[in-house]
C-alpha cells in the first residue's frame, strides 16, 4: 500500500511538472474600474517578467494624467492635481513630489515610444492596481471606486490573499480560503533557497532520487500576487528560477502543485545527492541550505550574540541599474563591491554578514527589507552607484531615511569618502525603499557617479574597490563598536 501510495505521488509530481517555457510574452489587458482599455491601434504594451510597461500615450489618453515628455534629459513626467511622478529613461530612480524613490524596473525608449512602468505610475497617482496573473490581466481602480481606501498603501501595495480581493473587479481565484499564506518571493544564492512567505509556513521537505532531487512542500499557501511580478508564472502557475554558477544545482522550479489544499512547491534539481537543513526560525522566511553536511549543521545566523550585518547589493538581474558613461552596468559594480565586503566580515568573528544577492539575481526591493526585517539584523547596509542626466555631478554621498539611521550614516560616510577619494556630497536624508522599510539602522551608499567620466573611471577599478570595501567594513565596525 505503501509502495503504491509513492508511485501514485510520483506520476502526480511527474504530470504537475510540464516542462516550462520561456516567459510568458503574450500581450497583457489593462481594466480600468471594470472596463478594458481600448488602446488605440498600434499601441504596444511591453510585458518584462510581468512587469507591464505602457506608453506614456496610454498614461494621458487613458488613464487621463497629464503627460510631459522632455527629450534631452529623456524624463517623462506625469501629474495630476495631487501627485508629480517624474521618471527619467534607464534610471530606476523616480521622484515623487521631489522625493527620490526606487522602482523595481526602469522606464525604456522602444524606438520613438517611451515606456513607464505601469503598476508604479499608477498607484504613485493613487489607483489601485491588481495583477491576475491567470487572465495576464492588471485591473486598476480610481481612488473614487475603490472599497477600501484605508488599506492603500500607494507606494507599496501590499500583495493579498488570493479569493480575498477588496476589489469586486478582480476575479477570484477558486479554492482559496483566506487563511491561505502567500508565497511571495523565491531566490537562490549561495547554496541556500530563500521563500518567502506573508505569514509563518512550516513546510515540508524531502528528498528524492533519480534523478536527484530536493521537494519543499508550502502546505496552505498560494502565490501572491506580486509573485506573478517579479518571477516567471505561466498558465499552469508554474516557473523556474533562473539559476547560475551552482554547479550541483540544475535547475529550481516552482508550481502551485495543489490547489486542494492549496500547495506550492519548489523543487531544487540536483546534479549530485545533497544534504540540506532547513531553518524557519524567521517567520515568513524559509532557508533550505545546501551547505549543510552531515556532521556539522549550520548555526542559526546571528546565533552566540553575533551582530548581523545584511548587504544589500543594488539591482541585479533584469534591473540593470544606472549606465555607465563606458556602457558598464551599476549592478555589476554593486555585486563587485558587496562581496568584497562580504569576504572582509567573514573574518570578522562577532559579525554574521547576510547578502541580498550574491550573484546576478533579480530580487525585489520589499524582499531585500524583508529578509533584513525578518532576520532582525542589526544592520542594512545597501551598496549603489549613482547617475544623473548631466555629466557633470560627482562624488560620494551616503542616504538614510528614519533618524535612527543617522549615525550609522555619519561614520560610514566618514570612512566612505576617505575610501573613495571623491568629492565629499555629504550624508543626505532620501525616502529610498531599502532605507525607508527596514526597521534596523539602515544607509545607502552611493560610492560615485557612473555618469561622470572623472569617477567612473575609479568606480570598476579592482583596488579602488578593495580599497571602498575596507572602508564601508571599517564604518561597521566603528559603528557596531567591534574591534
Ligand atoms: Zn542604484
């Protein structure tokens, strides 16, 4: 009965399983309060990873704010009569009512047309924005026919529970009872799947074999629906992560593999049979780690009255961050600086270092504060690379967003600029993401300009990087009063 009861659950996994394609590039509909929107023919809209990106047309034709579009500074501004939301092409810095946010995705020039990115434009100006990752279908409400207006949060919405929706447009998704937890990111670096989930999911993990394989069962959860935003979903709801330089990992998917009860699973393909353990001791966060050997179990991170330290890598993957003035990306500098840190802490013996991104994955900006939130490191230090439209601005400069940041940015910057050797643009209060949704002392670091040729020059040179690295480790250590 036994032996059946497997064969039964193998042909299941083998057939929940397709084989999955590329990205889904089929053209996404836009509902606007329960209305499809009738683009004029010939308007194009760009569906990156789900990330839908409209032409600043649509923006003022159907959605009715009024559209700027300047050519030489390549900037689209959109306004209202509460809210100015200015963009500039290939930079994922906005500005909102003169305050300088992050978008997880940049606005592009497609031939004569510019493309913004639409869940952003949109619930900036106040609408509510829903993405059905079923219908590839974004639904956006006006503030006036929106339910529930308490529970807009316009520059972050939060991702709801499937078949809770507030918003009787959206259609629900069957066989999801609201005590659902969602699944709203997955990543992979440094031998370790990272999920994350809204609430504390105890999931079940096992191995197989032939070919070789780890299976992490969600018992209760769904995808949220921001997962359909940063992370391939086809029709089946199922994906894979894309995962490079692990060697003795082949490939991870993902699938909503029941939806009665409801279960996503992950499966981790390996190239060899692998130990793991498995740590949830961070609600909402699930490690599954690849390092482990048998005799020797990782220790918890920041175990023993260790300080943990999270790096933040800027960007990576699809969100390139700034362009440099030699056609260099920001997340490649970012990365490069980031382990340089990273392999200076790790001498470091009362400091854990904890990383974002290791490698050249997407991540989003709400996991990065998540897992630093959810890790309750004792800092967040976020590694950047700045740009602007003109030439001419250079220098180091240091942003925090709550006051309790201030001091972790003072001494940082102190070490910072000596590092650099740059012009000294001083510690500047900014509303970033990283900085502004964390809830430890947190600091972004821009260490130069990519669009001054004077600095930019330095930024991907080996020892000015060795030389910043030593310089952001010895602020934390200031900082965290370790010798
Ligand atoms: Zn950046």
């Amino acid at each position: 009965m036994k032996k059946l009861g497997f064969l039964m659950f193998l042909v299941v996994f083998l057939l929940a399983f397709p084989k999955v394609g590329d990205a889904s590039s089929g053209s996404a509909k836009i509902f606007l309060d329960g209305e499809q929107l009738n683009l004029t023919s010939g308007v194009k809209v760009a569906n990156v990873n789900n990330n839908i990106l409209i032409p600043i047309r649509v923006v003022s034709e159907n959605l009715g704010f009024k559209v700027d579009w300047e050519k030489s500074s390549q900037s689209v501004t959109v306004q209202n009569s509460n809210t100015t939301v200015k963009m500039v092409v290939g930079s994922n810095t906005a500005e909102i009512d003169g305050s300088q946010v992050s978008m997880n995705i940049t606005p592009v020039l497609n031939g004569q047309t510019t493309l913004v990115p639409l869940r952003f434009v949109s619930s900036q100006m106040g609408m509510d924005v829903k993405w059905d990752n079923q219908m590839k279908a974004v639904f956006l409400s006006s503030s006036e026919s929106m339910t529930d207006p308490g529970e807009a949060t316009p520059s972050e919405p939060d991702p709801e529970v499937p078949g809770t929706p507030t918003d009787p447009n959206v259609p629900s998704v069957p066989g999801t009872p609201g005590t659902l937890a969602t699944v709203d990111g997955i990543s992979f670096s440094e031998d370790r799947l990272m999920i994350s989930t809204s609430a504390s999911v105890t999931p079940s993990v096992f191995k197989l074999s032939g070919p070789d394989r780890i299976v992490v069962d969600l018992p209760n959860t769904a995808f949220s629906e921001s997962f359909g935003y940063e992370h391939t979903l086809n029709t089946q709801n199922s994906g894979e992560l894309n995962v490079t330089g692990y060697p003795e990992v082949s490939q991870i998917r993902y699938a909503l593999f029941s939806d009665s009860p409801s279960t996503v699973r992950v499966v981790i393909n390996l190239t060899t049979a692998k130990n793991y353990t498995v740590s949830t001791e961070n609600a909402g966060l699930i490690f599954v780690d690849l390092n482990a050997t048998d005799s020797e179990p990782a220790p918890p991170i920041g175990s023993s009255g260790k300080k943990v330290v999270v790096i933040d890598a800027g960007h990576g993957g699809g969100q390139p961050g700034a362009l440099s003035v030699t056609g260099k990306y920001e997340k490649t500098m970012n990365l490069s600086i980031a382990k340089k840190v990273e392999a200076l802490l790790k001498n470091e013996k009362s400091i854990d270092v904890v990383m974002t991104r290791s490698d050249d994955s997407t991540m989003s900006l709400s996991d990065r504060t998540k897992l630093a939130n959810n890790l309750k490191s004792d800092i967040f230090v976020s590694i950047h690379g700045n740009s602007n439209t003109s030439s001419t601005p250079n220098g180091t400069e240091t942003y925090y967003t709550r006051e309790t940041s201030i001091e972790l940015a003072n001494i940082i910057h102190k070490h910072l600029v000596k590092a650099t050797g740059l012009k000294d643009r001083k510690v500047k209060p900014g509303n970033l993401h990283v900085t502004r949704e964390t809830k430890m002392p947190a600091v972004l670091l821009e260490i130069g300009f990519l669009s001054n040729s004077s600095d930019e020059s330095q930024l991907f040179n080996e020892d000015f990087q060795n030389r910043v690295a030593q310089g952001i480790v010895d602020g934390i250590k200031e900082y965290l009063k370790v010798q």
